[in-house]
C-alpha cells in the first residue's frame, strides 16, 4: 500500500482486519458485500472459512476465540445472512466471547426503504452484542473496526457489530489507521479497591469453612496459575460453574466438581454449609445458585468480577471487588502471603475433612450395564483414552450436563460450551473454529441426535477444510433433558420430545464424504472411540445407540435450594416402592 | 422510590433506543426522559425519572454506566439539586371562571401563550408539587390538552459529593 493512496472502503476494512492481527473470518458470501469478498479471492493474509449457515459461522468464530482468547471474526450479507447471526451472537454475549461480526448492509440511501434483503441488524442485535455500529462514511471506517475489536477484548469481553453498507464498502478516501481508541464513555475498570482486598484477606483468615466458586472470568482473564496459588495456599475447595470449568484442575484434591442444578453433592454441600464464599469471574446464575433465598444461608460472600452490573445482581455481597481476576487474585494473594499468618493446614483441616466425607458419601456415579451404552460410560472413556488431552465441545443438554460431570478437566480453555444461552447446535461448528485455531490438537464435540441435526450441515465445512473434527453423538432417540423434565416433573408426558426419525448418522457422515461409526452394545464402545479419535484422520461422527432412560443426577428441580438434589437411588427406591403396592 | 437520573452521552445515532432499550429489556420503569444537546453538540445532556427499591436503582445506573456511548451517570437524587418541569395547558373555562383562570396563572408565574374565544393555553415550570398543585386546580376549569416535558435536573453548585 502506497501512502497518500486513497482506498476503498473494502481495502480499509481489509487492511484494519490484518493490523487487527486476523488470519481467519468465518462467514457467508451476498449481494451486499461481494466488493470485500472480491478483495479476499486473492488475498494471502487472510482466509475465509465458507461455512454452509450464517449461525454456524458465527459458533464457530466462536468457538475460535474460546480456545484461543483472540477475538473471532465474522464477515456476512445483509438482511437473512445478517439476521442467521443473531442467535450465535447472543450465545457469545451470554457466555462473554470476544467476536467481530461484520454485516454488509443496502446503500446508505436506501436504509429504511425496506429494500431487498435490508434488515435493521443495528436495531435487532442491540440488546444482544456489547456495541453495535452502523458506519454511514468512509472515513470513519477505520475508526470503528479499532473501536469495535478494543471493545470486544477488553473488560467483559463480547461480541461487536459493524454494519457496513454497500455504498461504504466502495467509497475512497485517505486510510488512516488510529493509534489510539477515544471512547470516553468506555473504561474498564481493571485493578481492584486495595481496601476490599484487605478486608477480603482477613475474611479468609477468619472463615473456618470457605469454598471458592470459580466462573468463566477466571479462564478469561487467564487466573488460572492465581487461583491454584490462592486455593492451595489458603487451602480452600474450589467449585467451577460450567463456564468456569478448566479453571481449576479437577484433579486436585481441592476441587469440587461442578455446583448447582447438575452440580456434585459436595460441591452443593459445600456451599450451603459455608462460611465465606469467594465468587471468582462469575455471576450466580440461577443455574448455579437455585433458590436465591436459600442459597449459601450462612456464607459471607466476597465477589470479585470485571463487571459491577454483575455484583448484587442476584445474590448479596459484602465485599464487592470490581476488577480483572488475575489483577485481584495477584494482590489478594500477596496480601495474604505477607500480611496474613495462619496455619492453614491446621484451619482447614475439619472442613476438608467434612468435604472429603460428602465426597465418599455421594460420589458422581451412575449404574454399570452390560446391556446397554450408558452415555456417562461413553464420556468415562473418551477421558480414559485422550487422558484429558483434548478440547471438548458439547452441544446442549444431557449430552453437555454428562460431559461436564464425566471428563476432568485440568487446563483452562479445553470444554467449551454454551453456557448462559444454552444454544442447542454450538458444539459442532464451535469445534471447527477450534480445530482451526489448534489443526494438531483432539476436538471432540460431544453431542446428542437432537443438538447435532441443529447445523449438521457443517459437515461439509470440517471436510472441505480438512478439518479432524470427531463428533461423538449420545443418540437416545429423544431431546433427553426435554425427556427428562416430562418423566419427572409432566407425569412422563413425553410431548413432542422424542424424535420419532432419527437420520442414519453413519450414512450422513459419509455422504458429506466424512466417516461414520456406530456402536449399539457397550462392549462396542472402547474399539469405536480409539477407531474414530485416533486411527480416522478426518472428520468422524461417531454414533452410539445408548440407554434412553438414562437421566443427569443429580437434579436440583428448578426454583429449589441447591441442596435439594435428587439422586439416581431416589429414582430405584420410587421404583421399588411402585413395584410393592402393584404386588399388594 | 423515586430517582432523577442524569447522564451525559455521546450525542450519537441510537443512544437514545440503546437507552430506552435497555429499560424496557430488563424490566425497569421510565416515569419520563427528555434529552437535550449540551454545549459542546458531541454530547448530549439526558434526565431519566424510575422507580424502584435500591437494589434496582443500582443495578440502573450500573448497567446505565455501562453502554459505551454513556460518559457520565448521577443519580441526583442523593444529592441537592434542582428540578424542573414545564408544561403547557389548555383549559376551557366558564366564561365566570376566565379571570379565576388567570389569576391562578400569575400566582404560579404561568405565562398565558396563546388563547382563543373559549380557551387559554398556559405554560408553566416548576418542580413537580407545583405542577401538579397547578394540574388540580385546573382540573374543574376544563382542561383539553396537556403537554409535559418531563423532568430535566441540575446539581446545586457547592453541595457536590
């Protein structure tokens, strides 16, 4: 590029990209942006993943940033292409992913002139991105795409919109690319209250049965090494949400596995109990806290987060810290090095004990069949045989719930999952954004019949990309959390949750030119996973048939307090007793 | 309770619906909202009026403060300050009721701004209690339209923080 050129608009957007440091967008060609697709068909620096659905470009730009931490970036049309975006940029909000979605849009004279193929994307995607822009000149272009990509990193990270019409897109003038960002209106704040943090220090000093509650700012701000320093050092068990897991390695003694709905029974124990809760990164979703009113009744709560609007949200707190995990947890951990004395070992040693007894007491299990697959013993496997070195997808679910609770995770970054949207059909196009991003790594997206037929067709994405991706379906025939609910909580009313035609996912797989395996019996189990994750060097859908009574336990009823669980062995008990009045 | 809301914004295409936006999102009331250009015409100056207990409030200007267009949120009611409110009435009275009409005019320093055969169209400011003292006594007048503003507010200079 010569200075004192003048560029088009396309080529401004293009050259931001590459200062932006992108080397791939995902996205879908149209009428409307065809000047920048023109400039991408010979363009050395940047590679566009053609996927074959708007919303899975969008998963998987996501699912890009989410192994990365760098900011994935979409490129789509205007109106239906702009429109099929909407649902993957609501899950990267909810679950606070870094993404760049830029829409074309109809000339500037012909906004709002419900023109072909116009959809006001600005209006439509406000509540759900962090910033939306529409650029009406070309000489702000190159100021909005630095704005757009520092919002998107920065602070809570989210997804931004640009929207760019037609008209901008072929529009010359001086690039000029800023070197700073003036967003007055715009300043994360990052470095903790010094005070707060010493009162934080000295109540975990004085707390006799702590639990830190680890969410998704610990991966995000990448706290990973603190939290473990915080945790072993002051010795206190560690609960990660599932946005949270792989912040803490589950491997550790201190870890608690999961809490709430589907949480562990000590983890749920744990918080009830409590004396002082350490919120880390996370925002009390009534996932994880149930019944507000009942949740950790006797607990002091310290909460550390980037964001205020999630602090008093839900729950109350007492000591309120605003600030970037790692920042907070660099600090505190100082403080309670230097200015704290206690023998920690000694302070915890009857609450870990208390913990260790509810670990024995209600392990994570489920019962053992020679007859049929049980889906938690396909997950058991998938972790027995990659031995944690993978990246895990799921889609949403039981699928999800059971990969959650039946894989350790001990790296952050390795389970990705749409947490606060719970988006059924985000795994599999999400683990083509994180193959991309890692070509030599294991991507496993653990999914069930219903959530993968949700975009399926990026099949033909992970093959033409030679993409390994390896799809491992929990095919039970039904939507088996939807199943779930009914059997407990609708009298088995099973209304239009089991899938009556089911697609041969062998045949699919293969007609996409991927392969396809399938097991029907448990012994199958082991020789498909190590066929498909290991021998198959291409895409892979693997097809096991499993128990369709199989439910996740524990279960926390919606709307109850987190200890209310019920257990799998409640269910054999209510069975027995059904079983005794019929013989009565 | 009852809380004026000041905030300074970048005077930019769809703050307002971003504003509005986020009210009606998550659930929270708006009594009223005018907005108006500040000096420097980059920025704008907006009076929002809510309810809510203090939890709400909170959570309002938390999440107010966190639109990136927003630069500056005060919730003035914590502190001394002015508001005011203008309206413009048009009553019907009586023809043995005009002058009671624009006597209760001048004791509320309303000024008469326009009138015709059978009715006087009124402006008036003030703070709330007056507005509505002067709505009440208007109101067996014959009133045939009403404009309100909405509130507009200002801390007093001296009493900050």
């Amino acid at each position: 590029m010569k200075a004192g050129m003048k560029l088009t608009g396309s080529e401004i957007l293009i050259e931001c990209l590459k200062r932006e440091g992108v080397k791939h967008l995902f996205g879908y060609p149209g009428g409307v942006v065809l000047n920048i697709f023109d400039m991408l068909y010979d363009d050395k620096d940047i590679k566009l993943i053609l996927t074959r659905h708007e919303q899975g470009a969008v998963h998987a730009a996501d699912g890009y940033a989410r192994a990365t931490g760098k900011p994935g970036v979409v490129l789509v049309t205007s109106g239906p292409g702009a429109t099929n975006t909407v649902t993957g940029i609501a899950t990267a909000s909810m679950d606070s992913v870094p993404l760049v979605v830029i829409t074309g849009q109809v000339p500037t004279m012909l906004i709002g002139n419900d023109a072909f193929q116009e959809a006001d994307i600005v209006g439509i995607t406000r509540p759900c991105t962090k910033h939306n822009f529409l650029v009406k000149d070309v000489n702000d272009l190159a100021v909005v795409v630095k704005e757009a990509f520092h919002i998107a990193v920065t602070g809570r990270p989210g997804p931004v919109l640009i929207d760019l019409p037609k008209d901008v897109t072929v529009g010359k003038t001086d690039f000029v690319w800023p070197e700073k960002v003036g967003l007055p209106g715009y300043k994360p704040k990052l470095e903790g209250n010094k005070w707060m943090i010493n009162q934080a220090a000295h109540m975990i000093e004085k707390a006799r049965k702590p639990v830190i509650v680890a969410g998704g700012g610990v991966i995000i701000s990448g706290a990973y090494k603190e939290l473990r320093e915080l945790a072993e050092h002051t010795q206190v068990p560690v609960t990660t949400t599932l946005m949270g897991i792989g912040g803490f390695p589950e491997t550790n003694k201190l870890s608690l596995g999961m809490p709430g709905m589907h949480g562990t029974y000590y983890a749920n124990k744990a918080i009830q109990e409590s004396d002082l809760l350490i919120a880390l990164g996370m925002r009390f979703d009534d996932r994880v806290t149930g019944k507000t009113d009942s949740f950790a009744p006797t607990a002091s709560i310290i909460h550390i987060d980037i964001d205020p609007t999630s602090i008093r949200k839900n729950v109350r707190v007492d000591i309120p810290i605003v600030g970037d995990v790692k920042r907070v947890l660099t600090v505190l951990n100082k403080t309670l090095k230097t200015d704290v004395k206690a023998q920690w070992g000694q302070v915890r040693k009857a609450w870990l004990k208390q913990i260790d007894d509810w670990k024995k007491e209600r392990p994570l299990t489920y019962t053992k069949s020679e007859a049929t697959i049980k889906p938690q013993f396909v997950v058991e496997k998938i972790y027995e045989l990659t031995k944690g070195d993978a990246i895990i997808t799921t889609e949403v679910g039981q699928n999800q719930m059971w990969a959650a609770q039946f894989y350790k995770y001990d790296v952050p970054r390795s389970f990705i999952t749409s947490g606060g949207l719970g988006t059924m059909g985000f795994g599999f196009p999400a683990a083509i954004g994180a193959q991309l991003a890692f070509p030599d790594k294991l991507v496993i997206d653990i999914a069930g019949d219903g959530s993968i037929q949700m975009n399926i067709q990026e099949l033909a994405t992970a093959v033409l990309n030679k993409l390994p991706v390896k799809v491992v379906i929990l095919n039970n025939g039904f939507l088996g959390m939807v199943r779930q609910w009914q059997e407990l909580f609708y009298s088995e009313r099973y209304s239009y949750s089991r899938l009556d035609v089911v697609p041969d996912f062998v045949k699919v797989a293969e007609a996409y030119g991927a392969a396809g395996l399938r097991a029907t019996k448990p012994s199958e189990v082991e020789d498909v996973l190590k066929e498909g994750l290991f021998k198959i060097k291409k895409t892979v859908f693997m097809d096991f048939s499993v128990d369709w009574k199989e439910k996740v336990y524990p279960m926390v009823p919606s709307g109850a307090p987190i200890d209310h669980m019920l257990f799998e062995e409640d269910e054999v008990k209510e069975e027995k007793k059904k079983r005794l009045k019929v013989v009565k | 309770m009852r809380h004026t809301i000041t905030l300074l914004v970048e005077n930019k295409f769809g703050v307002l619906s971003r504003i509005s936006g986020l009210f009606s999102g998550r659930g929270y009331n708006i009594e009223s909202l005018s907005v108006g250009e500040e000096i420097d015409p980059e920025y704008s100056q907006m009076t929002i009026v809510t309810s809510g207990d203090d939890l709400i409030i909170e959570q309002i200007t938390k999440q107010l403060n966190k639109l990136v267009d927003v630069i500056k949120v005060t919730d003035v009611t914590e502190f001394e300050h002015v508001e005011r409110e203008m309206i413009i009435i048009k009553v019907t009275p009586k023809p043995e009721k005009k002058t009671e009409v624009l006597n209760l005019a001048g004791i509320f320093r309303g000024r008469v701004v326009d009138s015709s055969e059978n009715t006087y169209t009124i402006e008036v400011t003030g703070d709330e209690k007056k507005i509505e003292a002067f709505i009440g006594l208007m109101k067996p007048m014959g009133i045939k339209d009403l404009v309100r503003t909405g509130k507009v507010a200002i801390l007093r200079e001296g009493y900050k923080q």
